[in-house]
C-alpha cells in the first residue's frame, strides 16, 4: 500500500513550496537593494538607465517564477492526496526555482558574449520538463484527484519544455538571441494560461483543457 500525503499534510507541503518560491523572488530583488540614489545633478532616471540591464533580468526572471507558479497552482489545486512520487517531484521542480535567481544575476542583457544563457534556458527546461512530469502523474493515478474529469487533457507545460530545450541549444551559438526570445515565450505562456481567445487557438477545443 503507498504512502499518501492528504488533509492538513498537503497543506504543509503546499505552504512550504508557496514559501520557496516567496524566498526565491526575495533573493531576485536583492542586487536592487543595492542601488543607490543618482548623485548630485542627475535626474532619477539615471538610476534606471544606469542599471538597466539589472532591472531587466530582474523583472524576466520575476515573470517566468510568477508564471510558472500559477501553473504549478492549477496543477495542485486538483489534488486531494499527493504520493511519494509527487513530493519527490515537487521538490525537484523547487530546486529548479530557488536555483534561477543564481544564473539570472549573472545575465548581461547588453552584452555580446552572455555565456550563462544556456544554464538559464536549461533551468527553465527542467522546470518546466518537472511540472509536465507532476501533470502526468496526476493524469495516470485519478485516484489521487478530488474529481478527475476536472483534469485537464493537455499540459502547456510539454510544449515550453520543448521551446526552452530548443532555446538552450540557440543560447550555446547565440545567447543574446535566446535571452531575447524569452520577451515573446514567457508572455505568450502567460496568456495561453488566461481564459480567452489565444488558449482556445492553441488547443482547438474546450479552452479549460490546459495546466
């Protein structure tokens, strides 16, 4: 008989995933902290044209944590009881989370010869490779489902894999390229999450059918 983790036990692993991703996005503003007032003579938008390239990767990396989160949401809030399996998966997919802000600090958005953009781009492949793996598990064990007709038939999160895996090997011969195409990935991925139009063009069918 598997383990299985239900009730106030699911809220504590949810509480603390919750919390992982909290203190991942406090670690991203901190290199901001840092910033100080323009000196003397200078008009406050110095400081945003000095540290641009810092804002940027700050607010890239704060976007794709938020996004994929909410899809991490969408896939939990089905569970009534979670396995081992699961829990391994999860904490696997936090690993992935708290370990971004590290390459994302090291992003030069202006420069030519970024060469931490594939660590980025393959950060956010296993990111996203974990959460399409927690979508599967719950799709083969509907026991672990308050109600599994409610489980979406396909996952997004398959799709970015791929995109970001792709995006990985562009990184290796053009880093600047791949650091810039995140500026269309991530903002389609968050509206394919929205209920509206674009979800329904994807899927071609019931636009509820996604995580």
């Amino acid at each position: 008989m598997k383990h299985l983790i239900a009730g106030r036990d699911l809220g504590r692993v949810l509480t603390f995933t919750d919390g992982v991703v909290a203190v991942a996005i406090t670690v991203l503003v901190l290199p901001l902290v840092s910033v100080t007032a323009p000196e003397q003579g200078r008009p406050f938008y110095a400081v945003i044209t000095d540290n641009w390239p810092m804002i940027t990767a700050f607010l890239l990396t704060f976007l794709i944590v938020y996004i994929q989160w909410q899809g991490h949401q969408r896939i939990f809030e089905n569970f009534v009881a979670i396995d081992d399996a699961i829990i391994r998966l999860n904490g696997l997919w936090l690993i992935t989370i708290a370990f971004l802000p590290w390459p994302s600090r090291m992003l030069d958005v202006d420069g030519t010869g970024n060469q931490v953009v594939w660590l980025y781009c393959a950060t956010l492949f296993l990111n996203s490779a974990l959460l399409h793996a927690l979508y599967r598990r719950g799709r083969r064990h509907p026991d672990l489902l308050g109600n599994p007709e409610l489980w979406p038939r396909r996952s997004l999160s398959f799709q970015f894999a791929a995109i970001f895996a792709f995006l990985t090997v562009v990184a290796l011969f053009a880093p600047r390229l791949a650091l810039w195409s995140m500026w269309v990935v991530i903002p389609l991925r968050f509206l394919a999450q929205q209920d509206g139009p674009l979800r329904s063009v994807l899927w071609r069918s019931n636009p509820g059918d996604e995580a």
